[in-house]
C-alpha cells in the first residue's frame, strides 16, 4: 500500500503539513508535531480508523484516495530489496583476536 496524503491534500489546496494539522485540530483530532511530520512525509505503520475518519473528513476524500494499492511488482521488488539489506547487516566478518578479519578460507 502506498499512503498518499500529501497528494490529496495538495489537490484541496493544503501545501503544509502545519495547515492540516490545524484542520483536524478544528475537527478533534489533536496530532503531535512529530506524527504529523511522519504522517506527511512517509507511510504509517499503522492508522486508527478514527483518526482516518477524521483525516478523510477534512479533506472531503476516501480512505481509497489515501491508500493506494502498489503495483504489485514494485512491491515484490522492495520486498526484495529489504530482505537482501536484512541479510547483509546480518553476515559480518569473523574477526580475530587483535580485531583483524580472518583471511579467506
């Protein structure tokens, strides 16, 4: 899934994050400087039905115009991607006793 807020917000004329959060301030919805600066420039993790109520509400959209399904090979490709970042970080050299790398077998 991507998340595209900050598309939907351009479209109804909402350029700053500190514009919308001032609008679901107006509405109830009361975010953090920091999550809405993570709500703005990245993808949650996770989203209360709540709060996406809320957001969906001030911007006069649907969930289906923030969500936005990814195409299925570029999600595969990052899938990738991350696994092969996983196992690099996790293989690391066998070092001897003065901190030197082994040499190879």
């Amino acid at each position: 899934m991507e998340w595209n807020l900050r598309m939907v917000a351009a479209q109804r004329g909402i350029w700053r994050s500190t514009e919308l959060r001032r609008a679901l301030a107006d509405a109830g919805l009361q975010i953090s400087a920091g999550k809405m600066s993570h709500l703005w420039s990245g993808t949650p993790i996770s989203i209360r039905l709540e709060d996406l109520e809320v957001i969906c509400s001030v911007l006069h959209c649907q969930p289906s115009e923030l969500l936005l399904r990814a195409d299925p090979t570029k999600a595969m490709q990052k899938a990738e991607a991350v696994k092969a970042a996983e196992v690099s970080r996790s293989v690391q050299p066998s070092r001897r006793r003065g901190g030197r790398p082994q040499p190879p077998a």
